[in-house]
C-alpha cells in the first residue's frame, strides 16, 4: 500500500514541477508558480521519508533531519539576507551545492552496485556530471562575485578541456566494461570530473557567466534525473529531466539574446577577439562633465533616457537613480529606463534591480521597444553600462562583440556615460561611443556622482 | 541493449516525455523573467535530496563513511531547495509590488 500512495504522490509532485515551471515563465503568475514548486519538493521529501519500507535506525532519522533542519536555516538566512545585486552568485552557489549533493549519491552508492553495468553506468554518469557542475559553479559564482577577476587560460585549452572530456567519457565506460570494484577509480574519475569542472568555465569571461549558471543549471538536471533512474524514482527523473531541457532551452534562448552561439560561448571566441581588439588603443579624446553642468542639462530635457548596467548595481545605485527619476519627473521631464537584455550579469537582473528601488514596471522599456525612441531623446544616461552600448557591435565586423543587438544610444542628441574610469568594459573592448562629438563622460562611483547630480538639480528649484 | 530497454522503459518513456514538457513549459518566456526562472528550475533539481534521503535510508548503521557522507548530501540538497526556492521567491516578490 505505501509504495501506491507514494507513486501518487510523486505524480501529483512531478504534476507541481511542470505547472510551477509553466507558470514561472510569466510575469503575472511566477511568484505563485514557484510557491507551488516548493509545495510539490516539501511532499516528495516527506513521501520519501514517512513511506519508506523497512527498518530504520533512529541513529539514520537523526541524521537525516538533523541535515534537513541545518540546509533548510542556512539556506533560507542566506538567500533572505543576500543583497539583491549578489543575487546572480547566489544561484551559481545553490546550483553547486545539488551538483554536490549528487556527486556524493554516486560516490557511496558505488559500492553496492559494481556487479549491474546499467546501475553502475548510470551512477558513474550522475557522480561526473554531479561533479562537474559543482566545481564549475564554484568557478562561476568565484568569478561573479569579484574573487576570480581575470578569464584564465591555459595554453591550447579548448584542445586540453576536450581532451579530458572524452577521457572521463571513456575512463567511466571502461569501468562499467570491466566492472571494476576497486574504489581507486572511483576517486580518479571523482577528482578528474572536479578539474574538468574548473578548467571548463576559468577560461569563459564574466560576461558570458549566466550563460554557464544556465549550462550547468541544467548539467544539474540531468545528475538529479539519473539519480532518479538508479533509485526507481519517478520524481526525481521528472525534475531532473524536466530542469535539464528547459534549462538547456533556456541556455540557448540567453544565447540568442546576446546573438552568440552557445559553441563561441564555450570554446570562447571571445578570448581570441580581445586581444586583437585591444591592441587598437584609445581613439582621440574624451570629454568630461561635472554634475553641476549635467544637472541644468537634464533639467532643461524634454525626454530623459537612463542606461543601467552592472557599474549600478555594483556601486548600489538604484535607490539614487530613482530619487533623480523622481525629481526630473516633478520638472516636467519623461524619464524612463533602456533595459538591454542582457544588461547586468544576468537577463532580467536589472529589472529586479530597479523594481527594488520602487520605479515603476512600465517604465523599464525592452531594447526593441526603445531602440527606434533614440532619436527624440534629449540626453541618455549611461550608468555602469558598456558593452551594451557599444557600437563596435553594429560597425565592427572584427570585433568580437559585433553582431550582438546594441541599444542606440547614439542617435540621441546627447549621451551622459557615466563610469568609474576609462577602462574596457566586461568583454574587455574599447568602446568608441566614448570619443563620439556627442558623448561626455562623467567620471567617478554611480552611487557618488549621481548623489551630487541630484543634490545639484534641487538647488536648482 | 533490447534488454536495457525492456527493463526500464517506463523511465525511458518519462524521460522522454519529459524533454518534451521541458521545452514547450518554457515556450516564449520574456527575457525578463530569464534570471527567476533559471532560479526556479535551480531550486527544482534540488529534488536530488530525495535521492539523498533514499540513500541513508538504506544505508546500514555501521557504514560510518557512507553515514557521513549521505549526511553532508542531505545537507547540500536541501540548501538547494530551500535557498533555491526561497531566492527565486525574492526576486519575484520584486516584482509584484506594481
């Protein structure tokens, strides 16, 4: 009788995952989606444990919600007092921990399984990619928060990562082949699979990071399914797989939104680009602007155009971006927001961003909505973006950023860039829309300088 | 092979289904709402704490290592969850104020 209730549990789980899912991927129904999600897991955990036949020491239950009590506290303080700006690391970083969670799985099950080729094939698939996906998203989330700065790179790496890649393939099948019992090869093929992880995303730049959070969000996925395939558990394998192709359908949709294949991503086409490009240097001279002079500048706009990238969210400036929102509004001007789709470190997180900060959902305009407004704007704000508003992306066929859709900030009759200094942006590319006839620069921290510029509009009043 | 088949194809038609499911539940989702949903899938595979839990479930009480080891699992899943859930909950919450 336990095992029927608990297939119909895991059903109507299963059943949660997908409409939660379905209704995470619109605005209106999300945050609902994602409660019923959470609903579906908090049963199929309980299921697991309360329906479970045999006998099981009190030492086992002990454990298993000792652990259970300590992730739910750790996990539920960490992801509520995040800043939402460390939000992108942050799901790099629980992405990790279920990566971990199934390279473990397949670490103890080993041994009980070495005589079933299909068991041991499909532990030894889930502990590599389990593993690969942990480490690799150590890597990301190290990246994303600033301690890995630099894109490293091995020399010839492309060909060392694919090496290594088909021997984990062929090292695991052989092992299935022969059936070996001896644990050694576990841990080889185990600390192989962790090096595999890191080598593979140190040479992705930062930019391309949600696109790898993305990647191995649903490496993840597919760890979970064979989890499930092992244990006979339905939920698991419908999560998993579930996670694992929307996650790659997402992969692939991100991609299309920066207009590069997932294969440049990955094999870097970036790297080879930099350093042509760099090589080019600054072009001619910038000039600069104070607040004070801004100020009467938007103050006497008609239509206000602001540009946000991660230079905002980085200097915490999305409370100050809103008062300066506010009191142009109260002067007569429209202000509203250009939001490129992959503006910040992660699609979307601009939006979150700027939603925290109290400005209004309709006034976050998507790039192919406010392109063709350029024209009749007075002055665009440019704070902490740059790649985005390159247009070495639409002229530059050697650039290894062109093709990517841009927002036109260069039609506009003027453009304010704001930044700390003239450094190359994410990609690391210099941008010509600095040393445009049109463009100013003002220098400094967008929290600092955006405080003055509205300390300066009020003294205007 | 054959016998492969023959023995799991439930699962295989689940996992195939579900690729399927996968790909048509996420359809046309506006780039806006990438970064929530790649939070909430995220939070979703964390449902390999169910493997975690299966796993100590069977394991015998002497098994020390693989006691620890399932313990620590059990931890890493449920982080996953519940700080999955609970961040994609944030975010969203972001959101709904309008």
């Amino acid at each position: 009788m336990n095992l029927e209730i608990q297939h119909i549990i895991y059903l109507l789980s299963s059943v949660t995952f997908i409409l939660g899912l379905k209704m995470l991927s619109n605005a209106k129904t999300a945050k609902k989606g994602n409660s019923l999600a959470a609903v579906g897991m908090i049963t199929a955990i309980l299921t697991a444990i309360v329906f479970h036949d045999g006998a099981v020491s009190p030492l086992v239950y002990g454990l298993i919600f000792g652990a259970i009590a300590i992730g739910t506290v750790v996990g539920w303080l960490t992801a509520k007092r995040v800043q939402m700006t460390k939000m992108p690391e942050l799901v790099s970083l629980f992405n990790g921990m279920g990566g971990a969670c199934a390279a473990l799985i397949g670490l103890v099950e080993f041994h009980h399984n070495t005589s079933i080729p299909t068991n041991m094939a499909v532990i030894l698939a889930g502990m590599v990619i389990g593993s690969v996906s942990f480490s690799g998203s150590m890597v990301a989330w190290a990246k994303l928060n600033g301690t890995l700065k630099n894109a490293i790179r091995l020399p010839q790496y492309n060909l060392i990562n694919t090496a290594i890649m088909f021997g984990l393939f062929a090292y695991s099948a052989w092992m299935v082949w022969v059936g070996t019992a001896d644990e050694i090869h576990l841990y080889i093929l185990f600390f192989a699979s962790i090096a595999y992880g890191i080598l593979f995303v140190l040479p992705i730049g930062g930019a391309d990071m949600p696109v790898v959070i993305s990647l191995l969000n649903s490496f993840t996925g597919l760890a979970a399914a064979f989890g499930g395939f092992l244990y006979g558990n339905q939920v698991m394998l419908t999560g998993g797989i579930l996670v694992g192709s929307a996650g790659t359908l997402l992969t692939l949709v991100m991609c299309k939104a920066m207009n590069r294949p997932l294969f440049n991503v990955i094999f870097g086409a970036f790297g080879a680009g930099t350093t042509a490009a760099s090589e080019a240097g600054p072009q001619g001279n910038v000039k600069e602007v104070g607040p004070s002079d801004l100020a009467v500048q938007l103050n006497y706009s008609k239509k206000v155009i602001i540009v946000p990238g991660y230079g905002l969210a980085v200097a915490q400036a999305q409370h100050v971006i809103k008062e300066l929102e506010t009191i142009l509004e109260s002067r007569g001007v429209e202000v509203t927001y250009a939001i490129h789709p992959v503006a910040g470190r992660m699609p979307g997180h601009m939006n979150v961003l700027l939603a925290e900060s109290n400005v209004e959902y309709d006034k976050l305009k998507e790039m192919e909505d406010i392109n063709p407004e350029f024209a009749q704007t007075d002055v665009v704000l440019v704070v902490g973006a740059n790649d985005v508003v390159n247009p070495a992306a639409k002229n530059d066929p050697s650039s290894p950023i062109y093709g990517m859709p841009i927002l036109d900030v260069e039609n506009a009759k003027a453009c304010i860039v704001n930044k700390r200094s003239m450094n190359a942006g994410y990609a690391g590319i210099e941008n010509e829309l600095f040393f445009r006839d049109k463009t100013q620069m003002l220098f400094g921290d967008a929290k600092k300088v955006l405080t003055e510029l509205v300390t300066e509009l009020k003294a205007l009043d | 092979m054959i016998e492969f088949f023959t023995e799991n194809k439930d699962m295989i038609f689940i996992v195939i289904l579900m690729i399927f499911v996968g790909v048509e539940v996420i359809g046309k989702v506006p780039a806006v709402l990438h970064t929530p949903l790649m939070s909430g899938a995220n939070a979703i595979h964390g449902v390999v704490v169910v493997g975690a839990i299966l796993l100590m479930l069977n394991t015998e009480t002497d098994n020390y290592l693989a006691l620890a080891l399932g313990t620590i699992a059990v931890f890493l899943g449920t982080l996953n969850v519940v700080g999955g859930f609970v961040v994609t909950d944030r975010m969203l919450e972001m959101f709904k104020k309008k």
